[in-house]
C-alpha cells in the first residue's frame, strides 16, 4: 500500500508539472494561431499570458515582438526583440526583423567602433556563458588539488615532477576562468540596457532647470549608465550621454 | 417815414391778395434768437416771424438790451402749385448791457382782429467773449467742427491678441474736406500691425458730443502685441484742407466758401498689455494666440522606396497665423527628409488673420517596411475661451512596397545585396519553443560557489600534515627499528616463523629467507655462493665485518642445526637473530 501512495503522489507531482508547462504551450500555440489570422493583439495578450506565468523562451519575445510590430507599436517591438537578442543575438530571423522595426524610430545614432583588442576580448568572455565559466573554475581547481596531493605523496620522481607541473597549470587555470567568470558578470552588470518608451529630452541635469542636450524618440536603445532620485543617467550607442526621467524608459534587464 | 409807406404798400397788397379768399390756414407767430448764451460783447439777432399778416406789431421791451438795429421788415409771399405761402419778419439786432440772464418777454401782433403773442425767451449773458462770433475766421470754425478720434477696440488684450484701431474724422458744419495729408504716421513699436486699405471714404452721419456731425473712416489698422505691459500707441495727425462756409455771399445769393489748412491728431493711447496664464500652458506651446485646426496630411501613404511625397502640416483659423512656429514634424531616419516650403493664405481684416499657413516637407524613404510618421501636437491660446487647447494629429503610416533592406546598406557588394533581398522579407513568428522559468540565479558568486571552489584547496594542508606525520614517524628510531625489523621479518621471515615449531623446515626456510634477502638487496643469486664469497661482496659494500660475521654464523648455523638436536629456545634465539641481522643490513646496503 505504502509504495502505491507514493507512486500516487510523484505522479501528481509530475502531472501538476507538466501541467503548468502544457499551459504554457497552450498559450502559445494560441497565440501563434492568433498571430496567423491577423489577430495581432490577440496574439499580444496571449504571449504576454506566457511570461506573466513566469515563462520564457526566445521565441515568445520574438513572436511578440512581431506581433508588436504588426500593431505599429514602436517601443513594445523593439522592446520584445531586445529581450530576445538578449537569450540569442545571432538569430537570423531576428537580425532581419529588428532591422524592420529600427526602420520604424525616429533616432538615428551612430554605433560607436570599441578599440579592436577590448571588444574582441569582451565578446570572447560573453560568448561563453557565466555558469560555463564557473564550472571551469570548479574543476580546474579539484585537478590542481589532486595533482598536488599527487606530487606531495607519490615516491616517484618522474612523477612527482610531472605532477607538479601540472598542478601548477591547472591552478592557474583555474585562477583565470574565475577573473573571466567575474568580468563576465561585471560585464554583464554594466550593461543595462533600456528602451525609450516615451519622446523625451535627454538633460545635462538630473533636474528640471538642466539644459536641454537633445530629444529622444520612442524605440530607441540607451544603456543605463546612473540613476538618481527618478533621473537615469543614459548614454547612447554613439557615446553621448545625459539625464532623462526614469518613467520614460523600460528596462530590459 | 419811407418804411411806413412801404408797410402800408404792402398792407394794400396783401388786402388785395386776401381778397382772393384762399385758405385760412393757421395762424403762426414765432420769435427766433440766433443764440440763447452770449458773451457780453456779443450781439444776438432775434426775428418775430408770422404766416398772416397782421396789424398793430408791438415788440418787446427788450429789458437789459439796447437796439442796435432794427426793427428791419422783410415779406415774401411764393404760390406753389396754387398754394400760397407767406412770411413776414420783423428783425432786431440787441446788445446786451450787462451779465445776467434777461427774458425777451412777448410781443403781440393782431390777425384778422385776433390778438397772437409770441413765447418769452430767456437769455444769459456771460463775460466777454475773446472772438465774439461774428468775428470768427475759417480757422476757428474748422478748429470747432473738425475732429479726429481714434477708436481702439480693446484696451487690455492678451498677448498676439488682435486689437483693431479705426481713425475716424468727424466733420461738423457744412464744412466740405477737400483733403487731407498724414503729417506722422504712428510706427506701432512692439505691435505687429497691418493697415486695412479704405477703397472709397464715404460718409456716414453720427453724432459727436450730441451734436450732429457727419463721419468718414480714415485709416483702419490690426495690431497684434508684440510685448506685455503698458505698450504706448503713437497719434497720428493729419493735415486737414477744409472749406468753410463764411457769411458772404456771391453775386449769385451762395455763400463763399473759405479754405484753411487744420492739423488734426488722435489716438495717443496707452494699452495694457496682459501676458497669457502660465497655469496650462503646454510644454510645446510656440505662441500660437487665436482658434484653430491642426492637420498633418501625406500626399501617398503606399508607394516603393526611392519616390517622393509631400507630407504637409497646416495650421487653419483666425488668430496671430504669421507670428507662430508650425510645429517641425518627426520622421524615421531612414526616411530623407528636405526642409519644408512654407505657404500660407492669410486674409487680413478687421477681426484679425484669418486664413491658413503651412509646411510643406518632401520625403524620400529609402527602404522598404513600415514607417509611422509620429503624431505631432500643436497648442494654441484661445483668448476668448481664455484656455490653451491642444491639437494632436494623426498617426501617418507610410507603407514602402519596393525597395532595398534597411541594414543592408553596409553591404558593398551590389550583387549581393540583390541576392539576399528575396531571402529578407519580414520573417513569420518561430513555431516550436522550449519555455523556461524566467527567474534565474547566478551560480557564481555565491557563497556555495566559493566553497566548492576553495573548498578543496583545504585537502592541501591536510595532506601536508598527513606527510609531516610520515616524517615523525621516521624520526623515531627505536620505534622505527622494530616496525622495519617487523616488517622484514613479515616479508622473509613469515615463512620460517610459520615453521617455528619443526626444527629441520625452520632451519631450511631461514636460510632461503636469508638468501631472499641477499638477493633483493644486492642483485644477485647468494644461494650458489659460498659464505666466503658472500661476505666478499658484503665487504665490497661498506658492511662492517661484525656484521658480516653475524651474517656468516647465522647461515653456518642453519647448515648445522639440521643436523644437529637444538631445543626450541636455541630456534627462537636464532630467530630473534636473523631478524635484528636482516635489519641491521637492510640499513647499511
């Protein structure tokens, strides 16, 4: 009896599981069908349903991110794609799509070029991700303790030797995947990104009597630099920077 | 005497007309004065006029008066279309003789045996006069009946609200104005003005100070406040050539007109500006004062890359139309956008502009997709409802069919491009998916994470003094002999030990432990060997040669023992002496 109650309750367990996953695929499959009979915002509220339930994927920001864009609406468009580039960047589909979208704003910015070795550097540590980086440096540090102990208690030369040697290497290994592991997370820390969710003056203050730098329209992407009271420092792609009021913006992180 | 004849000439004459018996009509007696006040030094003319004639006219006393003229008799009798009028006056010119007010009291006259007096007249006498009117010249006349007056239609509007000022010259007097001339026309600092042109001056009648006058419109402007507070509205004067009736008269009975120049001026006025309320005013408000309507209008909405529309924002209504910015419209940068050509229809009148100002822009969109040209907002003031009002336009969705990829444009190579086209429409949704939770926690950087990383550095330590334990141990002597010599013993001596009890196998294992020995410590097979050749290589080794010796004897021994009877306490002697031998080698070889 005692097993079969078990049983029971693992099952259940399991059901209610994939119960919460299968809705979640509902929605979506109701959305995408939404999304193919021209029932865009149908389609909106259906996969906003998804990450309401705490639920997310590439493609549920990608499709409504289309979806957005099939409704005109700017800053919810880019807003989508954005946090989809922000699980797969090198999507073509979305590479193609977001650049529809771009179309639609009113900003134009300049990418600023990065020094060459800086940026192949970081995009080197942020195409691996942080947890790969972290479990480098977990296992790098158990060789170099085991070749240790190896070179400490084996009696043979030779093989003290080599040991030696590679515990060595292993520990500095393992010391420089935690510095990329870091750097990968301070790297990731500093970028946070926004979107302009409302036509805004960006100010040299971050206070009403602050001059007026320039104006920001819907749908464009700043990087949130500072923050004080209800003001965002941002800066551009292009490198300039100011003070806006926070509620104009949407945060992607 | 000679009027008395002429009286009574005339008195026949009328009997001979009344002879006729034309209609009694009623019997009329007046008394006239030229004025009613009059300075001292003045003179007053008062006519006694009947309809009929009469007899025996008696006229006043004139108390307070003395006669300077008179009494002068005129008669005119007239038959229009066989109706026959008549009128005789009996006129006398009186000076006054002191101040005061005096009554000119009845006088009398009789018709057809009826008694008819005239009304008493009351007449004040006032100081002497500088210019007793019958001297007036032509100049004091026009002074007198010639005036300019401004009319200015507000005097405290808004800010660019429109006022109007209208010149009107009131002409009094049977004066003629043949011309006039502006001496100094105002400039209407800090106002933005337009004159409303007058086509043709016609007069209209009015009144100015209750009298009688006749009015002509000479110069209508609109003006717009440029700046609040008390801005000062300049005169403006006019030289006035004027023709005026004198007392003469021409050969022909018209009166001779007199010409004089008269400078006229007016409207001199200060008009307090008011600023407009900043409670509502709206951020993007560029000082728009009047009603309007707003529209944001695109020539095509659907049409391929490369081609041209005009996208137009107009402003309708009446108010300050050329003294606004037309708000600058928004468009996405891949859109070309030229600068706009600026129109505007405004009709200028007496309520202000009215009429319609516009931006016209060209844009050129570069590539295909969607572009929504944002809605732009446009405030104005309304000084009658005393709000601003604020006007969006609508949302302008461009549509661009054909045309090159946006994000292509970096691609150098033309083929290419045309190439990739096909491929890039805008993609359809992703069908499949795996959903996640959202909520993700960072391994790294926890403490767990810390831990298992440094965690096993701590093994490090352990094994160091698991090896410095080694170390203590092998500093032990004593202790260190006996375990060594155990251990030997275990390894060569294990199977002598076991055969301890049987005198001739103990004896025989003990000297194959011993041979064992020998030849794991120094290479070679003893067993062949003599025992002098043993302890030759023993000695070649550094063994000192009691060692030798021990070894020597104890292999000697065995040889005996298995033939020989030894007790069981000579086995274990030997045995104790094999291993302290065996360790006491295994040290030195």
């Amino acid at each position: 009896m005692e097993w079969r109650k078990r049983f029971v309750i693992s099952l259940l367990f399991l059901c209610s599981f994939s119960l919460a996953l299968a809705q979640g695929m509902n929605s979506f499959e109701a959305a995408n069908k939404a999304y193919n009979q021209g029932d865009y915002s149908q389609a909106v509220s259906e996969y906003q349903k998804i990450i309401e339930d705490g639920e997310e994927s590439f493609e549920v920001y990608f499709n409504l991110g289309n979806s957005y864009y099939k409704l005109n609406d700017v800053a919810n468009s880019i807003y989508n794609y954005e946090k989809a580039a922000l699980i797969d960047k090198n999507h073509p589909a979305l590479q193609v799509n977001l650049s529809y979208a771009r179309g639609m704003t009113i900003d134009a910015i300049n990418q600023k070029s990065e020094s060459g070795i800086s940026k192949v550097f970081n995009e080197f540590i942020l195409s691996v991700e942080l947890s790969t980086w972290t479990y480098f440096s977990i296992v790098l540090m158990l060789l170099f303790v085991s070749f240790y102990l190896i070179f400490l208690l084996w009696n043979s030369t030779k093989i003290k030797r080599l040991a030696f040697i590679l515990s060595i290497i292993s520990f500095l290994l393992s010391l420089s995947a935690y510095g990329l592991a870091s750097r990968h997370q301070s790297l990731e820390a500093k970028d946070r990104p926004a979107i302009i969710f409302s036509n805004t003056v960006v100010k040299a203050e971050p206070n009403d009597r602050g001059a007026v730098l320039f104006e920001l329209h819907i749908g464009t992407k700043v990087q949130i630099v500072d923050q004080l009271g209800n003001w965002a420092q941002v800066q551009l792609a292009d490198g300039q920077e100011g003070w806006l009021l926070e509620d104009s913006i949407k945060r992607l992180k | 005497m000679k009027t008395m004849k002429f009286y009574h000439l005339l008195v026949l004459f009328g009997l001979l007309i009344s002879l006729q018996g034309f209609a009694q009509e009623t019997v009329e007696f007046t008394v006239n004065l030229s004025k009613s006040k009059l300075g001292i030094n003045e003179r007053i003319r008062v006519d006694f006029s009947m309809n009929r004639d009469g007899d025996q006219f008696t006229p006043p006393d004139f108390k307070g008066f003395r006669v300077v003229m008179g009494p002068s008799q005129s008669t005119s009798s007239s038959w229009i279309n066989g109706v026959r009028s008549f009128k005789r006056t009996f006129s006398y010119t009186i000076a006054p003789i002191q101040k005061g007010t005096f009554t000119i009291s009845q006088a009398s006259v009789v018709i057809d045996g009826k008694t008819y007096k005239t009304q008493s007249k009351e007449v004040i006498v006032t100081d002497a006069v500088k210019k007793p009117s019958d001297q007036l010249t032509a100049y004091d006349i026009a002074e007198e009946k010639l005036h300019l007056v401004a009319e200015v239609s507000k005097n405290s509007p808004y800010l660019n609200e429109p006022i109007t000022v209208v010149y009107k010259l009131y002409v009094g007097g049977n004066i003629n104005v043949s011309n006039f001339r502006p001496l100094e026309n105002p400039t209407y600092e800090n106002f933005w003005s337009s004159e409303i042109p007058i086509n043709k001056y016609s007069f209209s009648s009015g009144t100015f100070k209750g009298e009688p006058y006749n009015v002509v419109d000479l110069k209508r402007v609109v003006l717009y406040p440029q700046l609040t507070g008390e801005l000062v509205l300049e005169p403006l004067s006019l030289e006035i050539t004027a023709d005026v009736p004198t007392n003469r008269r021409d050969f022909f009975g018209g009166v001779i007109y007199s010409s004089t120049n008269k400078v006229v001026t007016a409207g001199k006025r200060t008009i307090n500006v008011k600023s407009l309320p900043e409670e509502g005013k709206p951020a993007n408000f560029s000082g728009a004062v009047g009603d309007y309507n707003f529209f944001v209008e695109a020539s095509k909405k659907i049409l391929n890359a490369g081609e041209s529309l005009q996208l137009k924002v107009s402003v309708k209504g009446s108010g300050n139309l050329k003294l606004f910015q037309i708000p600058e419209v928004k468009v996405p940068a891949s859109i070309e956008r030229y600068d706009p050509e600026f129109s505007e229809a405004i009709k200028t009148t007496l309520g202000g502009m009215q009429g319609e100002v516009s931006n016209s822009y060209t844009l050129v969109p570069g590539y295909k997709g969607k572009y929504p040209i944002p809605s732009i907002s446009f405030s104005y003031f309304n000084p009658t409802t005393k709000r601003y009002h604020s006007i969006d336009s609508e949302e302008v969705l461009l549509q661009i069919l054909e045309g090159p990829e946006l994000g292509q444009e970096d691609q150098p190579n033309q083929v290419q491009k045309l190439e990739v086209v096909a491929d890039d429409q805008f993609k359809f949704i992703e069908l499949q998916t795996n959903l996640r939770p959202i909520e993700k926690k960072n391994f790294f950087g926890t403490i767990s994470y810390y831990l298992s990383w440094l965690l096993p550095l701590l093994l490090i330590p352990l094994a160091i003094i698991y090896g410095k334990n080694q170390q203590k141990r092998r500093g032990d002597v004593e202790g260190n002999r006996s375990r060594r010599a155990n251990q030997l013993a275990k390894k060569y001596l294990s199977a002598a030990k076991k055969a301890i009890a049987d005198k001739e196998e103990f004896y025989v294992a003990l000297e194959r432990a011993l041979h064992h020995f020998l030849k794991a410590k120094l290479k070679i097979e003893t067993s062949e060997l003599n025992k002098d050749k043993i302890a030759e290589i023993l000695l070649d080794r550094g063994i000192e040669n009691d060692d030798i010796k021990e070894l020597i004897q104890l292999l000697e021994h065995c040889d005996m023992a298995r033939y020989s009877p030894i007790s069981a306490g000579e086995i274990q002697t030997d045995y104790q002496q094999s291993i302290a031998t065996i360790t006491k080698l295994d040290k030195k070889i």
